[in-house]
C-alpha cells in the first residue's frame, strides 16, 4: 500500500517537479558557471608536468584524456566555422560587390579560369564564416584553457572573448576603408599598363589583407592576457622593440600579397603602432598584477 501511495505522489507532483526544474535550469547553470570562473586550479608546474608525461603512466594518461578533450573542442570549433560559413553564403554575392566597390563593382573583374568563380566566392564566405562565428571559437578555446588558470585569469579570458571579435573587426575595417583605398590606385597607376584584374587575384589581395591585418589587431589583447597572468613582462617588449620591429617587417613582408614597398609599409606602420600601443597595455597589466600579489601577500602576513 505504501508503494502504491509513493506510486501514485510521484504521478501526482510529477508536473509540478517538472515546472520547478525547468524554472531552476537557468539559476544552478549560472550557479554552476559561477563556481568555474572561481574555482582555483591545482599549481602544476611546467617542468614536473613534462617530467611527468615522459616518466609516469597515469600522467601520460591524464595528458591523452586532455588532448582528447582538445579535440572535441577543436571538433566543435570547426562545426562552427562549418555553420558560419553555411550562414554567410546568403550574402556572399552583397559582400563580394561591397568588398569589389574601390574598383567599380564585379564588372570590372574578370574570371579567367573555369573554377574562379566560385573559389573567390568559397574564399569571401569563408572569410565572413571566420568573423561571424570567431567569438564562438575564442569561447572553445578559453574552455579549453579555463580549467588550468586562476579565477582572475579566467574572467579576463572571457572579458577577452568579445574583445576579441571587435578588434578582428576593426582590423578587417581598417584595412578595407584605410589600407585599401591608399594601395590600389598606387598599384593600379603605377604604369600605363590597362588595368584588367583578374577575380581571382583582387579577391585572394583584399580578403588576405583584411584577414591577416584583423588577426595582427589582436595582439594587444593577447599580450594584456599574457602579462595579467604572468607569462609577459613588460621589460621585455621595451627593450626588445628594435627586433620588435624587424620580425614586424618580416611578417608585413610574408602576408603582403604584392612585392611592392609601399603596401608593405601601409601594412608595418600599423603593426608597429599596435606593438607600442602592446607594451603600454602590457605596463598597465604588470601593474594590476603586481597590486593584487602585494593585498595576497598582505592578507596571507595578517591571517599568518
């Protein structure tokens, strides 16, 4: 009898058990989020971990369940690209006549190849899936990341998340508005020669340099991440600026799709102003640290 009673509650109360669940579902998620950003990670350092990996099995092990979790993030962060791609092919062919407007529109280029057509439209949607969809992928990754640092480390990673995403804007913007209409009439009046572009060409120019240009605008970022949680200092970029700005040339020299000194050096400038603007950035995060290690060390004296 007493079964059937149990039985018959649980029928009973079974809608309003489901009600109450699904009304808490958003509260023990942010509880449960709550708790990650604030949970502090065991001090592993990165020799014994090494160490570990080459000497003991369980530590091999643990390091292959880890790289297995990178996978299914990396898996994740690729199906969201795959989506992002997907969604933008709706407004490939709009993207492709505003990104073609310096030059007059798709109907001064010209396709050469039987295939152009639809490589430059794959590699414009391929472009705009990487900007729709990077906060996701900078959020797989901090998932990724977020076990191993600290409670202030895992907030500023996900603060950074959607810094992220307008910086890489920005760059992308400032390349299109900026860069763009200074290099092309340079290039394109450098001689008598008609101009006939190819698709092909401009586009692999145009989208190469907003790609490369939005990426480089996030340095700033990262190197404010790095110094906050102590893998920077800032030392170090101030007195390294000179090889700084040497390896910035290589690097302006390798992703300029052209020969020519004049779009390298549109492209440099820049990376070299967001250097500097980096070792502020980075000044001000050694700051804040050095700040919060002192009130530790304080509180740790007076609880002593």
């Amino acid at each position: 009898m007493t079964k059937f009673f149990k039985t018959l509650w649980k029928i009973v109360s079974f809608p309003f058990v489901l009600i109450f669940r699904i009304i808490a579902l958003p509260f023990r998620a942010v509880k449960r989020f709550h708790n990650f950003l604030n949970e502090v990670p065991e001090e592993n350092p990165m020799m014994d971990v090494v160490a570990g990996v080459i000497t003991d099995p369980d530590v091999r092990q643990h390091f292959w369940r880890e790289f297995d979790v990178f996978r299914r993030h990396l898996l994740r962060a690729v199906i969201g690209l795959i989506v992002g791609v997907a969604v933008s092919f709706k407004y490939t062919i709009p993207l492709m006549t505003y990104l073609s407007s310096p030059i007059g529109g798709l109907e001064n280029l010209q396709a050469i190849e039987v295939t152009e057509e639809i490589g430059v439209f794959m590699r414009v949607a391929l472009m705009s899936g990487i900007a729709i969809m990077l906060p996701y992928i900078a959020f797989e990754l901090w998932l990724f990341a977020a076990p191993g640092l600290r409670p202030r480390e895992r907030k500023m990673g996900m603060a950074g998340i959607p810094l992220a995403a307008i910086l890489f804007a920005g760059g992308m913007a400032f390349t299109f508005y900026l860069l763009l209409p200074t290099a092309l009439p340079f290039l394109g009046g450098f001689t008598q020669i008609a101009e006939s572009w190819s698709a092909r060409e401009y586009f692999r120019f145009v989208t190469g340099l907003m790609l490369w240009i939005g990426l480089f605008f996030e340095f700033p970022l990262v190197v404010y991440i790095l110094t906050s949680i102590g893998f920077i200092k800032p030392s170090v970029l101030s007195s390294q600026w000179r090889l700084a700005v040497v390896i910035i040339a290589i690097i302006a020299a390798a992703v300029t799709p052209t020969i020519d000194a004049v779009t390298m050096g549109l492209v440099m400038i820049p990376l070299t102003l967001l250097y500097f603007v980096s070792i502020g950035l980075s000044y001000i995060a050694y700051a804040g640290r050095r700040r919060i290690e002192a009130r530790s060390a304080e509180g740790e004296k007076e609880s002593g």
